[in-house]
C-alpha cells in the first residue's frame, strides 16, 4: 500500500522531510508515516535499505488513537 491508496487521509501534522496522516478504508483505521520528500535528497546509495512510508493498520479507531 501507499500514500495514494488512501485519496481522503487527513493530515495529522506535518514536518520538515515528510507528514502524518490518519485514514479509513474498508472499515479499517490506519496511520501513514510518509518521509518520501526525503528520498528526493539521497543519493541511490544512501537511500538503499531504507524505508520512507510506513502504514500502520488498526482494528479499531480506539486502538489507532492509542
């Protein structure tokens, strides 16, 4: 999954190099961790390895909210 699967996250908060979202989708709540901006200022060697969106999936939006 990625970003984009989720057309109606919510900005959460935003930082330099990256942004928090929230976001539902088939009844599930989630968490997206994306720091892809700063993928763009990596070279390819630094860059290998790591991982810049994470999504975090949850049962309940108490649980996400925890």
């Amino acid at each position: 999954m990625t970003p984009d699967d989720f057309p109606n996250r919510v900005l959460l908060y935003g930082f330099e190099g990256g942004a928090v979202y929230t976001a539902e989708r088939d009844s599930r709540f989630y968490v997206i961790q994306d720091e892809s901006a700063m993928a763009g200022i990596l070279d390819e060697e630094d860059r290998a390895g790591l991982e810049f969106v994470k999504i975090q999936e949850f049962a309940t939006l108490a649980e996400r909210d925890a």
